[in-house]
C-alpha cells in the first residue's frame, strides 16, 4: 500500500496509465479516472512524507450492468465481485440537514472551554488512525472483495525526526460472496499484517504544517492552511481537507481546535446533520459539504466530538453519479477515525 504520501499530492501528480495496464479501461472509463485522480489539475504540494488521504482510486474496472452482482476476473487473474466492497453507511449522513453555523460556533466554544490531555501542540506529535479508501492496494494490487482498513501510528518530533507505523486491521465483507472472493485471491491484508514500517532521521522528515502551535487568528489560521491547500479555488470542500491534514500530523489545543470550528461556521455551504455515532461507536456531531471536489458528485463529512470540538472522523459519499468506479450509489469511498494519544 501507499501510506506516506498524501492523497492531494497523489491527485495532482497521478498519472492514470501508470496504474491500470492499457486496455483494460474503456475510453469513458480513463476519462472519469483521470478527472477523480486529478480533482482540478492545481500545482503539487510539496511535502513527500504526509500521511494523509491516498488517490481515490486507482485501478477502475468498467462497470458492467449497474446494480448486477456479477462476478468479473481482475488483471491478476482473481475472481473479484463487479462491485467493489464498501462500508455500511452511517445513519442520517444524507439527510437534508440545516444551517451550520450556529452549531459550530457553539461548539467551538465548547472546544475553547475543554480540557483535553491528548492535546499536544508542544510535541512530540503523536497521531493514531484507522482509515480506509477505495483504492486499497496491497502488494500492488488493488482489493475490490474487501474493505481493509490500515491502522496507522505516527510519531515526529521537533528535530523532524519521525517513526511510522502502519498495519491492516479488520477486514469487512459486504456478504460471504465477498469473504470467498477475497480467499479465493490470497486473502490480502489479513489483520495484523504490517503494511509499512518506516523511520525518518532528524532533519528528514517533511510535515505539511511544521511550525506548531497553529495560530489562534482565524485570519492568520486560514492563511497557513491556504498555504498548501488551494481553498480559494476549490472551495469549502478543500477546506475540510486542510483541517483533516492538521489532524493527519497533530492533535491541536482547545483555542486551535475551536478556530478551525469557527472558519468551517463562516462557510454557508455547511450543513449540520445532527448527532450521529462515529465507525468506533463514539458520539459526534455531523457536518457536511456538497462538492464535486474530486470529479464526481460527493458529499464530504466531518465529525467532531461534541465535548472537546476534536475531529473524530471524516468521510467521503459518492452520492448521486459513480462514474465508472464500480460501486452502488450512494457508497462511501473512503473514512478516517482519529484517536488520542495513548
């Protein structure tokens, strides 16, 4: 699997053809790949070494009949069923919802007042996460039979040394069609299998946001967070992303985690689903934004602890069109839980 390098660099930077051998895509197909991977064609981040969330996919098979259980046989030679597996959707993440901002702002009050001992602006920064997405590959081979999410522990410290940790967790079958499908090609990424283990001396290791604390200035905030993520030109959507790039590297303090708050109240595209229960059963409060950030029609959640305003979780929901990535619609396509500190 790729782990270490963010998924916006992979969007800008992701060649199609370097991933899916010629002639197995369709001419729609290649085209609604690459308008995924590339998600507006804006310039490159610089950082190689972020752990953040990987391509979107990578590796389509052209649908076949929408809605068919067939099974099909991969470039590999497996038998992989025609849609990928995903993961069961939350509840109430595609309602109507209702303005944003007076919740957020609550919130963030709540998140100023908090006392949260997992908080680190200091350092070392210590990040633990569970996450998954829909271009899952192992072994250089993308999992279709199965949703395998990847344990990840990172530590960096100030001297920018850093160690990196990732392991494949539970694996999940949307039915035992799946379960067989996933034996039948070697059972990638059985639970507990070490995907990547990788050190960085001191000086080495490159974060996105390496000068922390965060300032407390939603002006002065917004400015870091622009400076690697082009959220004048993408939109509300892009900005999500940022703050889950802060907690991708760090777990921020109370009047940082309330500021983020406050610039996602001052987007009016912002709608508050209510209270809802994360993938690790923790409540949260469920925001959301409409976007065709990556090409497709999405809905991108966020879901933060209604104690501490920290984000618990993030998600994607393909929603009304799958293009041609061989999923049901509505799906989710990718998830992010993030945990304290030990």
């Amino acid at each position: 699997m790729t782990n270490s390098i963010d998924k916006i660099d992979r969007l800008r930077r992701a060649d199609p053809a370097s991933y899916i051998p010629d002639g197995q895509l369709d001419e729609r197909a290649r085209q609604d790949l690459e308008h995924v991977l590339r998600g507006g064609a804006a310039e490159a981040l610089p950082s190689r070494h972020r752990i953040g969330r990987r391509t979107l996919l990578v590796g389509v098979a052209a649908a076949t009949a929408a809605g068919v259980a067939l099974v099909v046989t991969d470039p590999f030679g497996a038998a992989q069923p025609a849609m990928a597996a995903t993961p069961p959707m939350l509840d109430r993440v595609l309602g109507l919802g209702q303005p944003a901002a007076a919740t957020l702002n609550r919130l963030a009050t709540t998140a100023e007042a908090s006392v949260d001992s997992s908080s680190e602006d200091s350092g070392p920064h210590i990040v633990r996460t569970e996450s998954w997405e829909l271009s899952t590959r192992i072994d250089g081979k993308q999992v279709r039979s199965a949703v395998v999410p990847e344990i990840t522990e990172l530590k960096w410290n100030a001297d920018r040394s850093a160690h990196l940790t990732v392991r494949t967790g539970q694996p999940y079958f949307p039915s035992s069609e799946y379960r067989s499908a996933w034996r039948s090609d070697g059972s990638p990424g059985k639970a507990g299998t070490i995907v990547n283990d990788e050190d960085w001396p001191a000086g080495r290791y490159t974060p996105m946001f390496p000068n922390l604390p965060l300032p407390v200035d939603e002006s002065q905030l917004l400015s870091v967070l622009k400076a690697g993520h082009p959220i004048d030109d993408l939109g509300t959507g892009e900005l999500m992303i940022a703050i889950n790039d802060v907690y991708n590297e760090s777990q921020p303090g109370a009047a940082v985690r309330a500021s983020l708050l406050r610039l996602l109240a001052g987007r009016s595209d912002v709608i508050y689903l209510g209270r809802v229960s994360d993938r690790a059963g923790r409540p949260a409060e469920c925001f959301a934004v409409d976007s065709t950030h990556t090409g497709l029609p999405e809905r991108q959640l966020a879901l933060f602890s209604s104690t501490t305003g920290s984000l618990l979780a993030s998600e994607e929901v393909l929603t009304t069109n799958p293009g041609q990535l061989g999923v049901p619609i509505p799906s989710v396509i990718s998830y992010r839980l993030y945990f304290p500190r030990p």
